[in-house]
C-alpha cells in the first residue's frame, strides 16, 4: 500500500493538464482502478485482516483522490494566470475620444468638383482674393462705366489719401482668374479655379462671401458642342445619375460671347431634389464662349485661339445635392449644423471610389 500511494502521489505531482490527472484517476481509484482492486480483496480477508486493511485502503482512496482534486485545481489556476498574462490591459494608456470634427460641405464638394474636372484633364489655377481692378473687370471687357459694375455688388478696399489710383476689390467672381491662368501659361489651357468670391448681398440664397468654380478651356477649335458635353458629363457624375438634361439659355456677359445661362432639369418632391427628371429647370452656372478681347488680355492672339468658360456656384451646387435649405448656415459655425451636414474627414471623394457614398 505504501508503494501505490508513493507511486501515484508522484505521478499526480508530475500530471501536465487536466486529461493526464484524469487518466491517473481511473488508473488509480476508477471501477477497475488497482486500489479499488484491492478494495474488492477485503471480500477474502479474515475478519480480523478486514478490520486492518479496510480503514487503510479508505485512507488510501481519500488521500489519492484529494491530491487529485487538489492538483486539479492548481491547474486551473495556472491555467488562468497565463490567461491574465496574455489579456494584459495598460489601464493608464489615455482613452480614444470620438471622432471630433468634420469636413465643411463646401470643402467636400469643392473636392468632388476637382475630382470630376481632373479626369477631364482640367489643372487647378489660382488668384487673389483680393483683386486689382483691372484684372476682376476691364480684363474682363467690363470698362469703368460699364452697368455691370454695379451689378456685382462691389465691395472696395480703401485708398490712402491722395492716392488716386483705382481701389483693389474683394474678387466679385473667380473669372480675373482666366487672365492670370491665361497671362502665366498661355494657350493651350484647361483649368478650373475654384475659390472665394465676395458680393455685398444677403438673404437667404445669398451671403457676402460665396465660392465659385471657373472653368476655362481654350485651343484652336473648341466651341459650344465642347462646353455643353463637358457640362454634362459633369453633372451626371457630380449628381452621381445616368442621365441629365441640360438647357442652354441664351444670356449676357460681357467676357464671353456668345453667352449662355445652363439650367439643370429636375424635380422638387416633398423637399427632396431629383436631377435629370420632373419638370423644374434650375440655374446652375453662366457660361460662353470666351470673348476675343479676353483671349487679348490674357496675351492670347484671337486669331489663333478660342474656347469656352463657365462660372458655377459651388455653395448652390452643394445645397442641391445634400438638400441643404439656408445657405446663411453655412458660415455661421454652428457646431449642430457641422456635425449634421459635415462630412467625415477620411472619406475622400475619388471618381473610382465613389464621390460621396
Ligand atoms: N463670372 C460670372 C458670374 O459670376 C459667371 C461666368 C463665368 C459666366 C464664365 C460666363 C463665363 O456670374
């Protein structure tokens, strides 16, 4: 009896995982377990012999099955302080705050329309803000009586006294761009130019500072059948339909002859927009082809060189397809409204990815 129980006390000491203890259980104390084998002896024993023998091999079982139990158990634990040590958690690392700020939808759309327009081989050009004279009007065959100065709403920087120069403006359109693209790089040209305009006006469509698109193309034979298949290419993919449907309306503007205003075909139900079908017409942009006397102030020879223009309102283009109804909310900086129409800053718009998703 001291042989089994040095014997499988050992053995139970040495056991690696549970299935091993289990093994030794059977072994030892299951049905046809060698103590419970001897146990079956007793039946042949004396009387007296039993009397020995029994408590002996009672103790015998009562031992090896709490050593069992107790190396069970002290496998369990290392078992879980290896599963402690693998789940380690630095509870001092600073937390992940959420996701703070937005993209503004102008800067989002502004994006979708560089996206559209780079695919079509136009370059992103740029000018000043602040404007001189010149380039924001007579440039732009605008001479200094010309009743389209008023009707830009002018605002002008002021002059030191005695200086009778004509004052710089805050750009009342991104069309001076033309010329300064034209003058830097000549023709031929494709470029769009997207920025800040300024108008003293205000109401609920209009706001002192907006943001606008210039479009320019110019070569030796580009005419309208360009600009219109242009235009409609991007508004299919910048209204993500198949099919749009573009009215050219015969209009004015003194940089571009002939002119055309280009309303966009559309739907208006329960306060949500549908392009390309219904029987609405919204304005979008001014367009035309680009007047000679530009092309000369650009440094362009006539002659030579032609092509087509446009002007779109980007703050107009936005609130029609995110179905945004107030543009003065748009530079207010309310919080509220940034978080509802702002858009994730790691989404950017690719003609391949999807513009908006
Ligand atoms: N500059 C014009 C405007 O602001 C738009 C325009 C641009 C029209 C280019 C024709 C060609 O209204």
């Amino acid at each position: 009896m001291d042989d089994l129980k040095s014997k499988y006390l050992g053995l139970i000491a040495d056991a690696g995982d549970e299935a091993a203890l289990e093994d030794l259980r059977v072994q030892a104390v299951g049905k046809k377990g060698e103590v419970s084998l001897k146990m079956r002896e007793l039946g042949k024993m004396s009387p007296e012999e039993r009397q020995v023998m029994g408590p002996k091999l009672n103790a015998l079982k009562d031992e090896i099955n709490s050593a069992l139990s107790a190396k069970k158990s002290a496998l369990a634990d290392a078992a879980l302080d290896e599963r402690l040590r693998g789940e380690w958690l630095d509870v001092t690392l600073p937390g992940r705050p959420a996701r703070q700020g937005t993209i503004h939808p102008v800067s989002q759309v502004t994006e979708e329309v560089t996206a559209i327009f780079a695919d079509m081989g136009f370059a992103v050009a740029e000018g000043p803000q602040i404007e001189d004279d010149w380039h924001n009007f007579d440039a732009l065959n605008i001479p200094p009586e010309h009743p389209a100065r008023q009707e830009h709403d002018t605002f002008f920087m002021h002059r030191a006294d005695g200086d009778n120069r004509p004052p710089h403006v805050l750009r009342t359109h991104t069309s001076p761009v033309q010329i300064r693209a034209l003058q830097a790089q000549g023709a031929p040209i494709r470029v769009i130019a997207p920025g800040r305009v300024y108008r003293c006006d205000y109401d609920q469509t209009h706001t002192p500072m907006f943001h606008q698109v210039e479009g320019l193309a110019i070569d030796r034979d580009i005419s309208m059948a360009n600009l219109k298949w242009v235009l409609e290419e991007f508004c299919r993919a910048y209204f993500e339909v198949d099919k749009v449907e573009l009215r050219f309306r015969a209009s004015h503007f003194p940089f571009t002859e002939p002119s055309a205003e280009v309303d966009l075909r559309c739907s208006w139900q329960d306060g949500t927009l549908k392009v390309g079908e219904g029987d609405d017409w919204m304005e979008i942009l001014g367009s035309g082809m680009v007047h000679p006397k530009v092309l000369a102030a650009g440094g362009i020879d006539p002659d030579q060189w032609q092509g087509f223009a446009f002007g779109l309102g980007i703050d107009r283009i936005a609130m029609l397809k995110y179905g945004i109804p107030d543009l003065r909310a748009f530079f207010d900086s309310d919080l509220r409204w940034l978080r509802h129409y702002g858009f994730a800053s790691l989404d950017q718009p690719t003609l391949r990815g999807g513009l908006s998703r």
